[in-house]
C-alpha cells in the first residue's frame, strides 16, 4: 500500500482564496489611503498662533488632557473624562493647567467634553455663569468670566502678563496646600491628627481632631470626596485656624463641641486631576447604604470603621457633614423612609443658624428630596447620625454677591464656629449665655 503523504503548511493554496486574500489587502490599502486622505495634513502651531508654545500639565492636580489648535488659532483643550465603573456615569467639570506663550498675547482657549453622564442621565457641568480662576503664581487668582458655545464646550480668552499662566475651575487647594496645614497646627495642644487607614494608592487617611476628647458634642466634616471640588477644603482651613486662635470665644465654643475632619477624602483624585471618581471607579458620595468594599472603596471602608469605633467608645458623632462644590450651593437634605421628625427639625436649626451666622443664603432642598446611597442617608440610617451634603456654589456667592475665592471659603468656616456653638447649645441643658 501506498504510504499516506503528510500534511503540509506549505501546501498549494486554492486560486480562490489566494484571490480573495489579494482583494482583501488591496481593499485594506485603499481603506487606509483613504482615511489618510481624510486627515489634514499635521500643521505646526507656530503657524496657526505664532505666540503659543504649550501647555503644560506636569505639576500637582494638573488635569488629564490633551489639546490642538483649530485654524482660528484658537487652543482647543479635550479633558479626559473620569470614568465610574461598572457604569454609563462619565464627569468633567475639572480643569487646571499652565498656558506657556509670549509676553502681552492675548488667546481663546475652548474647553470640550463637557457632557457628562449623572446618576445615569446625561448633563453639561457649566453654565453661562460658569467662571475661570487664572494666576502668574499658582497661589494669587483672579477671576475671568466665560460663555458657552455650541451647549457643551466652555470659551474663554485670557492675557498673558507673564511667559506662563495658570488656568483653574475654581481656586485649587492642594495636597501640598494640606501638608502645609498639617504642619503648622500638629503641635497645638487642642490638636490631634491621627492616621485611619490609606487610600487605593497608598496616601494616608487622617483625622484632624479640633478640640478636646472630652467635650460632650461632636461634629465631623469631610472634605474632597470628589476631586474638583476644592471649596470644602478652604472652609476646613478657615474653620480649624480659626478655632485655634486664642480668645474666650472660642474657649467657650470648645468646651461645648470638638470637631472632627477628614480633610481630603480623595487623595489620590486630586493629585491626579480628576474630577468624580477614586483609583477604582468609585463615587465616594455613593453607596452608603452597605458597607463598602475594602479592595474598590477604602477611603470609605476606612472611614465607616472610624465612625463604629467612636460609637463603640461611647464618644458617637452628634452631626456630619460632607462638603460639595456644584452651581447652587444648597444643603441637601436626603429624607429615607424613617421616622425623620428629629432630623428635619435639627436640620432646620441649622439652616436658620447658617443665615444668621455665615453668608449662606441658598436655602435647603425640598421636602420630596432624596438622594439614596449619599453619605447623608447612610450615616443617618445606620448609625444615627444627623448627616447631610452641604453644597458650595462654584461660581456666585450670593450672600456676598461676589465671585468664589478660596478667601471667601475660608471666612465661611471661620462663621461656622457659632453655628455649630448654638446648634448643640439647643441640645444641652447649658443655659444661653
């Protein structure tokens, strides 16, 4: 019998398959020749605006971005959106790089990708009252208004004093701005900063205690928890440097409350410029009806354990809240199905205290408002907490009726120091004095 051939690799290919291969790679070529084709031929910028030369995104909490200019010579800058996981859930609404040009020129820069996805439903992040925050020095900023093109891409022209100029949402607070702070209060007496865990990259997790352990009310704030929204921040600072200023004001208010701060939530976010979510895709302000997930949400997981043990020393956090940038600047009031009576009569003391003592005039949300897995309903349904999202306006102090400013954030906190006084005055039997 004759011995079976092998089987070959090189074996003859059928006419029509070799055929089809040629068709195919020739179609290939002609589908690239095209597409290269439909491009612009790469044009250098000098060309299309002689006095730009690059923007820079190297430096602390710069934003993700990458930019071209159009042939108006205009600076098209695309942030990159910041992405929740395991969702349609896309923002941007935080910008903050360094324009390098020449001396005395003038430029337009337009901001895209400003069509965010919100709670599953789409949204743009900026307004005809949106403002921009620009400084030679990245610490002295000045205002410039801006306007909306085409409903989702923000225009702005700004002047260049210096070879450089910082351009920001809001005023940046930094983690650097937060060190500084950590230093000069770390050795007060009635300080105590104390590591709770770390985030996702690593960056510790710290509470500031202002006052004494033996005070008998408690109040926590945090800061930061989306990375954008710096306001939180300045009102922290305003609040803790203002407490420790010797005088007998502030001796009575400590001997009644000490406060509680987690000052930076989201690390990590802010050193890399995002704008919503942590490391992992997480929305810090979310999913406060269970327990959180050590490996995806640590920040909180952290957190949730710091408020067990102050409740299982018998030192519970009487009020909590969670400070916000956005464009309106209210106290959100999430109602779960619970008996709320006490709550809502405690949140309204403190919205009349916030008009009496501070410039807060935006008022409260409605009373069919809910916002479910917020930190607010989360602390106040499992642990008892009286908890809330207070908001800060981005753009627009109407109480001032003047422009947002780091400055303006910081005298808010320093007026919070009464409110919280009276707020738990009305809780004790301490006659007023």
């Amino acid at each position: 019998m004759k011995p079976k051939s092998k089987t070959r690799w090189n074996s003859k290919i059928p006419t029509w398959l070799f055929l089809g291969f040629l068709q195919a790679a020739s179609g290939l070529d002609v589908l690239e020749n095209r597409l290269i084709g439909d491009v612009s031929k790469p044009v250098n910028p000098a060309e299309l605006n002689p006095n730009f030369h690059y923007i820079d995104t190297s430096f602390e909490n710069a934003s993700p971005l990458w930019y071209e200019l159009d042939e108006r010579g205009r600076i098209q800058i695309h942030l990159n959106y910041d992405l929740e996981r395991e969702s349609p859930n896309r923002a941007n609404g935080h910008w903050h790089f360094k324009l390098q040009a020449t001396p005395g020129s003038k430029h337009t820069i337009v901001l895209n990708n400003l069509n965010n996805v919100w709670n599953g439903k789409p949204g743009v992040p900026v307004s005809n009252r949106t403002i921009c925050k620009v400084s030679e020095d990245g610490r002295v900023w000045r205002t410039i208004e801006t306007e909306i093109e085409h409903l989702d891409q923000l225009v702005f022209e700004v002047e260049m004093r210096q070879s450089h100029l910082y351009i920001a949402h809001v005023e940046p607070y930094r983690i650097s701005d937060l060190e500084i702070l950590k230093n000069q209060i770390t050795d007060h007496p009635l300080v105590d900063i104390r590591e709770i865990g770390s985030t996702v990259q690593g960056r510790s997790l710290e509470i500031i205690r202002v006052g004494k352990d033996t005070a008998p009310y408690r109040v926590f704030l945090r800061g930061r928890a989306h990375p954008w929204e710096p306001g939180g921040n300045w009102v922290i600072q305003g609040l803790i440097q203002s407490l420790l200023e010797e005088s007998s004001e502030n001796q009575t208010y400590l001997n009644l409350y000490a406060v509680y701060i987690l000052p930076m939530a989201n690390k990590d976010g802010v050193a890399a410029g995002k704008t919503r979510f942590n490391m992992m895709g997480k929305d810090l302000n979310r999913n406060w009806d269970k327990p959180a997930d050590p490996a995806l949400c640590p920040e909180n997981h952290y957190l949730e354990k710091w408020f067990q043990s102050m409740i299982d020393q018998g030192t519970p956090i009487h009020m909590a809240m969670d400070l916000h940038n956005d464009q309106s600047g209210r106290i959100h009031v999430s109602r779960p199905n619970i008996d709320l009576d006490a709550y809502l009569d405690r949140m309204k003391r403190y919205e009349a205290l916030m008009r009496k003592h501070t410039w807060f005039t935006e008022g409260s949300t409605g009373g069919s408002f809910r916002n479910p897995g917020t930190i607010g309903e989360g602390l106040l349904e499992r642990y008892g907490i009286t908890a809330f999202v207070q908001e800060l306006n981005a753009n627009w102090i109407e109480g001032l009726q003047q422009h947002t400013s780091g400055k303006n954030w910081h005298l808010l906190g320093s007026q919070m120091r009464r409110v919280f006084f009276e707020f738990f005055l009305a809780e004790s039997n301490i006659p007023k004095p």
